[in-house]
C-alpha cells in the first residue's frame, strides 16, 4: 500500500510566498497615498476642531486660551506643531504654561506624510484667543500643512471672527 500526504512541497510553498510578496510590493505604493491623504483630511478636521474648542473655552472660562505647539504634550515650544500641540487656560496672560495654569487640550499629530507650520499675522508661534470675547486677537494666521506624498496640502485660515476655515493648496 502507498501512502498519500495532502500538503505542499517546498517549491509550491517558494512559489505562494512570491506571489504574495509580488502582490504586497505592488500595493505598498498605493497604501502610502491613500495614509497620505487620510493625513491631510484629518489633520485639518483636528485643527478647525481644536480652534474651535480654544475659543469656546475662551468664553466660557472668561479667560485667555493659548494654543502652542509641544514636544512633550506638557510645555510649550515655538515650532513643533508636527509633533503636537496643547491648549491651556493662560490665567496670567504671558502666554506662557505656568505650573498653576490648566491645560485643557492634548493633541499628538506625529506627522509622517508631511509637515506642519503655523505662520501668525504678528509672527508670535502661539494663538490666542481672548477671554472677554473669544477673538483670536492679535492671533490671525494660518496653518499650512504640505503633504511630502501625493496629497493635497491644506491652508487652514484663522480669520478675525475666530472661525477656522480650509483652503486647498497647489504648491507648498
């Protein structure tokens, strides 16, 4: 009697491997565009968001909200908005975190697909938004977010009213 074994062969097992990595390598490009464009959809959803929030949070607390950019999610720094931002209660008005000021907002961007920068109407790396009314007084600028892959970059507008808009961007 012969005994028949149902499997693969070294060769038929080669063979599947090959096809699938041909298959992964072709679709990877197609991956990184598409986690490119999901980068840049999002992160001007976030930021109109997180604007938006600063200045209700303005009117609300009846003090200052600062938005800055931050490393570490707990201090400020003057151009690290690819790495994150926070929003803090700015009870001194100093614009600067002190230890007794709140932080009211956390947001790791961690950018893979491009990079991110805030340009300021009076060149000041912070926005923020007044107590008394919540205008971003002094605070117009905007975001400018170029994609490094192949998608749209993205001009998120911060007007005097404090309503954050989005524009589409050829060129970086």
């Amino acid at each position: 009697m012969t005994q028949h074994h149902k499997g693969l062969t070294l060769i038929e097992l080669i063979i599947v491997i090959l096809i699938i990595s041909i298959i992964l390598i072709s679709a990877l490009p197609f991956y990184n565009t598409f986690q490119a464009r999901q980068e840049s959809q999002l992160i001007a959803v976030k930021l109109r968001m997180h604007l938006q929030q600063a200045k209700n949070n303005a009117v609300l607390y009846r003090s200052n909200v600062v938005i800055c950019s931050s490393e570490d999610l707990n201090s400020c720094s003057d151009s690290a908005w690819e790495t994150g931002f926070i929003s803090f209660l700015d009870i001194n008005q100093n614009r600067n975190l002190e230890q007794d000021e709140r932080i009211l907002s956390r947001y790791s961007t961690q950018l893979r697909y491009g990079n991110l920068r805030w340009q300021g109407s009076l060149n000041i790396p912070r926005i923020i938004f007044r107590g008394d009314t919540g205008l971003p007084r002094g605070s117009m600028g905007s975001f400018y977010y170029c994609s490094t892959h192949d998608a749209q970059h993205n001009k998120i507008i911060l007007g005097s009213t404090g309503i954050p808009r989005n524009e589409i961007m050829t060129s970086c």
